[in-house]
C-alpha cells in the first residue's frame, strides 16, 4: 500500500510539474495573443481568430498527438515526449486564457481608459496600472475555471507515454487487480483542486475591497 | 571497357545504397542504447512491480540481449495504439510486449523469428454458465484496442456476427474490470496474459476451451531495420542455445515453453 | 492671456458635421459657461479639444502653443506638452475604482509629472481636504456617494496644476440635492481665479459664477456674450426658445 503511495506521488510530481509550466508559459503568452484577437489590422486578427477557434474547437488529446509526431512527418524533427506535453498544452490553454482577457478587457468601461489619457498617462501605464489590474478581478471566476480542468487534464499526457499520476494508478491497479488505485488517484486530483480552488477563494477576497 | 566501368558504378550505387541504407544496427550502437516501447500494464510480458519497475518475461530477454549486444536498455511506456506511430517516428526501435505478429504488422514492420507461442481466447467469469464460443451467441464481448485481440475477432468471422457488441478498452485490465462488473459477458485476450492474471488475482475467470486462433509473439522493427533485427535474433538464438532463455522461462510461467531456435 | 483660443473649428462623424466653424477664446481667469440643447455639439466640443476626438479642420491654441492648425495636428511631444495643462470633469466621474481616493489623485501625479511619493500625497490631501474629504481619503470610490465622487474627480484634475479646467455636465449625474456641493466647489474655483470652461444646464448657477456664456445649437455657436446678459436677455431667437423652456421649470436639455 506505501509502497503504491510513493508511487503515485511520483506520478503526482509529473503532473504537478505540466501544470506549473503549463501555466507560467501560458498566463503571459495570452496577452499578447487576446490583444490579436481584438487587433484592428486584419493580417493579425484573422490568423489569431483561426488559431484559437482551432485550439478550442478540437481536443486537446489530438493536439498532444499531433504536436508530438506530426514535426517528424512533416520536417524529420523530433523531441522529447515531456516537451511536446508541455508545446502542446502551453499552445491550447494560452488561447483559452485569451478569450477570457479578451472578455475582461472588453467589459472595461471607455470612460476608465478616457479619463487616463486626459491625466496624460502613457498607453503602457493606462494598461498595466488602471485596465489590467481591473481586468484580473474581473477574469478571476472563469480563470478559476480553466486552472481547475488543467489539473484534471494533465491526465491526457500519457497518450504520448507521460508517466502522470493518471497512469501510474492504472499501473497500479493492473498490477494488483483492484479499482483501489484509480480511487486514491481520484483523491489526489481532488486535494490538488482543492488547493487551486483555496487559492482562488483567497485571490478574490483579496480583491472585494472595491466592487 | 566502358560498359565494364559502367556496370562497376552501377555495383558500387546499388551496395552502397544497400548498405547506406540499413545503418539500423549501426545507429543503435553508435546511440549506445535500444529503446524498446511498451505497454507498461501488461503483465506477464511488461508491467510495473510493487516497486514501479517494468519487469516481465520480455524485459528479461531483452536486458539479456541488449547486454550482449553490448547496448543500453530504455524502457520506454508509449500508449499502445499510437505504437505503430511511435515506431515509425523512431521515438522508440521495437516493440517488444507480447506483440503477436500479424499479417497486417508484417506489412508495416520487419518481425524476428516467433519467440513464444500464443492464442487468442475468450476469458469468461466461472459462474456465468458460458462453455463455449457457441454459447455466447448474442452477448458483448471486450477486448484492448488496437491489440490482435481484435484482429483475431475480425477474421473469426461466424463468431462475431453472432456477438451483439464488441466493446474497446485502453487496455486489458480495464476490460476484465468490465468483466467483472457484469458490463461485458466475455473478454478476447492472449492466453499467456489470461493464464497469468487468473494464477495471480485468484479471480474466478475461466479460460474456454475453444480458442480463437494460435499466435506467435515476435519482436517488432520497423520494416527497414533489418540489420537490427537480425542482430537481435541471432542474439536470442544464442541466448536459447547456451539455456538462458529456458531459465527465463522458468522462472515466469514455470517451464521452458520458448520456440526461439526450435 | 488667451488660455485658449479656438479659431473655425469641425469636426463630422462621416456624413454627419456636428461640429461647424466652432471660434471662440477663453482668458486666463475666466469662466465660460456653454449652453444649449443635447445633441448640440457641446461635449462633442470638450472631447474634440482635449483631444478624446479628433477635428477634421481648424485651430487649437493652447497658452499660445497651437496643437491643431488649420486641419493638420502638431507632432506626439508638442501635442503632449500643451495638453498636460488642460484638465477634464467628466459627467460620469470615472474614477479608478481599484485605487484609493488617495491614490486616485496621487497617482497622475507621481506618473505623468514624476512628483515623489510624500509630495503628491501631500498635495493630494491638501486638495482633498479643501473639497471636505480629508476623511475619505483611504476610502474607495465604490463606498462613496456621487457627490464626493465627483468632488474626488475635481480634486483628481486639479492635482496636475491644469492651467484651464473643463467640465462636462458636472452635476448632470447627480441626484438634485447633491449638485449644491458641486456648485459650491466650482464658485469657489472661480474665486480662486482658476479658468474653466463649464458645459451645464444649471442656468442659475452660470449666470452667477461664469464670466462669459456660449449657446450653441446644431453645432455652432448661436449667441455668446456676457453670462448675465446672455441668459437674462438673450438677442438670438433660439437662444430665446431654448432658455424659456428653462423659465418654464423645465429640466428638458
């Protein structure tokens, strides 16, 4: 039984590990990617347009496949597995959290960004210090959303032979013949949740002091 | 003297070409390792062990041969339908896990020599009262997805138009759960892994008498990599002679019921 | 002193001119008041000069510096440059509700003038304080009524030392008993000599703190004269139209 417990921890490691990366990499990268989407040239909007309808609109276990051997059919390239894992979810999470600033920054009011520019704030200041911090507040919920299913979807990384905590409870329970392991994996996820949904509880309450 | 010379560089092209093109052997050596892929949840040929080891009667082999071939073993899990694609994308050299060589896979890849003889048989629940393929007549059926279990239910052909369902499972074990649960009336699987499961589960599954058809276990490569192979056969003939592989076998099912060199 | 000086002005909306060879000037000191009915051009006005639109033709001068000329704008550093010393109340405050009432007006300060952090909270709450706020000042904008917050928005504008102040509809979001302290702040501007210009419908409060007045109608400057003058007797027959509705005690704009 202990031993089986190290065992998932270990896979738990894995998949704590896709998710921190996944994030750090795609929390950043989809702020540039939200502001094409809402770009007026329409040689950035198109192209952002088709690259999140397409990342939202199939699933993300064909583009873990793809990303990972596709480049060795079409260029003769190849990379590691835990690489191609992390490629692949960076790219599809990166448009969803897009969609979500974009919603954010959409809901913020003309007059906040008037207002700014008639006190002679840089377009820089006006976003980073007055639209995006209201923004984050705003985003918090669906941002929540989108954390929560990334814990839950570092499963898919074993298609591509990522020993995450998903598999190692399949292992598990092949090699002892019982559904117990699945369970124990079951409850990891939760208190895995359960810490990103505290932490969420906290960041918005945090962030109540105005309405 | 002209055509002479001709002919030479025709000679020279077409063995350098040859040669050129199967550098499979060479590569792994220069690598210093063979990857061998597999589905780690498949006992007894590959799975994890309470420690989360891969053992089984294929890791054995192939350490000993790899050893002798003077290269390093990486064991690398992949999910078992996308090994064809794994293969052929050279993130792993062979597939070697209980694969059963099949008309189809010998168009895609160059198998060795059979290694260990197998079947395809129907695994059922003791107190479920089936005897007989017969007897299953209208019931569901499950089987691993892209395994020969499938094929094997393709080509019996009167018996899967009397099926009502065959149902798909990532792998074995999730199957016989299925089993177990009433979901399924009857998992197709390969006799040594059927056998295995039921000594260590103590399960009360039993295997029927009629089988659907014989198979032989082969070691996969892809179709080009015959260098390869045969450097891995000529190992496991040698490791069968000197009776390394009848200790092997032994030690996993109990005797020696090898067919390498036989 | 011309603070501003605003010569043949327009600005359209495609096929739509709502602004029409717009000229008028404002001294240092003065207070102008603008009047006249919704769809007038008059916020249009605020907006084209402190530069939240563009005018299609015309001129801007501002303390002599000309940021539009006959059409064409001046170049990001000049434009800047005069621009800094106008300052705008909007109708609707827009406060930043994530900062403090503090920072609020600290926060221009410390960013576009590059004043150091005790300094502009020193000014900020002397200026608070003059607008009766000095206990609000770590409140946030969501805890206060319209009244403060617009009085915030006053304070928020003139911490950047504007050398003319324009209000657009100040007290038109508020409830009727709270524009008194608005009014009460702007007569105590104009006593402290602070130029403004001041887009309102409270017609006995201009005709008593502004200086000059400006009707305007269909985007052009119908009548314009002394703010007295204008609005106990005004000349133009429009200008009569539209004050009698007022007479008449009714708040149509």
């Amino acid at each position: 039984m202990l031993k089986m417990l190290w065992a998932m921890l270990g896979g738990s490691l894995v998949s704590v590990e896709i998710f921190f990366l996944t994030l750090v990499i795609s929390v950043p990268l989809a702020l540039p990617i939200a502001f094409g989407r809402m770009s007026r040239n329409k040689w950035i909007k198109v192209p952002v347009n088709f690259y999140i309808l397409v990342m939202r609109g199939t699933p993300l276990i064909l583009q873990i496949i793809f990303v990972y051997f596709a480049p060795y059919y079409l260029f003769h390239a190849s990379y590691d597995r835990f690489t191609a894992v992390i490629v692949a979810f960076a790219v599809n999470y990166a448009a969803y959290f897009a969609e979500i600033y974009r919603g954010g920054i959409e809901s913020i009011a003309k007059g906040q960004y008037e207002a700014a520019k008639v006190l002679g704030l840089t377009k820089s200041d006006t976003f980073f210090r007055i639209v995006l911090p209201q923004v984050a507040k705003r985003i918090l919920p669906a941002s929540a959303n989108e954390v929560i299913t990334l814990v839950k979807d570092t499963a898919l990384a074993q298609t591509i032979g990522v020993a995450e905590l998903f598999r190692v409870a399949q292992n598990a329970s092949a090699r002892q013949f019982s559904t117990l392991p699945i369970f124990v994996a079951g409850a990891f996820y939760f208190v895995m949740n359960w810490v990103v949904s505290s932490f969420f509880s906290r960041l918005e309450k945090k962030l109540a002091y105005y309405s | 003297m002209k055509r002479l010379i001709c002919a030479a560089l025709c000679l020279a092209a077409f063995s350098a070409a040859v040669f050129a093109a199967d550098t499979s052997l060479k590569a792994v050596q220069d690598k210093g390792k063979l990857v061998l892929g597999l589905d780690d949840s498949f006992p007894p040929m590959g799975y994890r062990n309470d420690d989360n080891e891969i053992v089984g009667y294929d890791i054995d082999l192939a350490k000993e041969a790899t050893k002798r071939l003077g290269v390093q073993l990486v064991l690398q899990p992949i999910d078992w339908n996308a090994k064809e694609q794994e293969l052929n994308t050279k993130k792993i050299d062979c597939i070697w896990n209980g694969f059963t060589i099949t008309e189809d896979r010998e168009k895609a890849m160059s198998f060795t020599k059979p290694y260990l003889k197998n079947a395809q048989v129907v695994v059922v629940k003791k107190d479920s009262g089936y005897t007989s393929l017969a007897s299953l007549k209208g019931k569901k059926v499950g089987l691993q997805a892209g395994s020969s279990a499938a094929d094997a239910l393709a080509s019996a052909k009167d018996f899967r138009a009397s099926l009502k369902d065959v149902i798909e499972f990532k792998d074995n074990l999730t199957a016989l759960m299925d089993l177990e649960a009433k979901g399924v009336d009857a998992v197709v699987m390969d006799l040594i892994v059927a056998n295995d499961n039921i000594k260590r589960s103590g399960k009360p599954y039993v295997v029927l008498g009629e089988s659907l058809a014989p198979e032989n276990y082969g070691v996969g490569f892809r179709k080009g990599d015959l260098a390869l192979r045969d450097a891995v056969q000529a190992t496991l003939e040698a490791m069968a002679k000197d009776g390394t592989i009848a200790k092997i076998s032994t030690k996993w099912f109990g005797q020696d019921i090898s067919v390498v060199g036989k | 002193m011309e603070i501003l000086k605003v010569e043949n002005l327009a600005k359209s909306y495609g096929e739509l001119k709502v602004l029409k060879d717009i000229s008028f000037s404002v001294h240092k000191g003065e207070v102008l008041a603008i009047l006249g009915p919704s769809g007038s051009g008059k916020s249009t006005l605020l907006r084209a000069i402190t530069h939240l639109e563009t005018a299609q033709a015309g001129t801007i001068e501002i303390c002599g510096q000309k940021v539009l000329d006959a059409g064409t704008y001046a170049d990001k550093a000049t434009l800047r440059e005069a621009l800094l010393k106008l300052g705008l109340v909007f109708q609707d405050f827009n406060l930043f509700p994530h900062f403090s009432v503090l920072r609020n007006v600290t926060e221009a300060q410390e960013r576009v003038l590059r004043r150091g952090r005790i300094e502009s909270a020193n000014i900020a709450r002397a200026l608070l304080a003059k607008m009766g706020l000095e206990d609000k000042v770590e409140a946030y904008p969501c805890e206060l009524s319209g009244g403060q917050k617009q009085r915030v928005s006053i304070a928020r504008a003139l911490a950047l030392n504007p050398e003319i102040l324009f209000f657009d509809e100040p007290t038109s979001a508020l409830d009727p008993e709270l524009t008194g302290e608005i009014l009460k702040v702007l007569r105590s501007l104009a006593a402290d000599k602070m130029t403004m210009v001041i887009v309102t419908h409270e017609m006995a409060f201009a005709r008593d703190v502004a200086d000059r007045a400006i009707f305007m109608d269909g985007g052009t400057i119908v009548e314009e004269g002394p703010a007295k003058e204008l609005i106990d007797s005004p000349k133009n027959e429009r200008t009569q139209a539209f004050l009698r509705r007022f007479s008449e005690g009714n708040s149509l704009s």
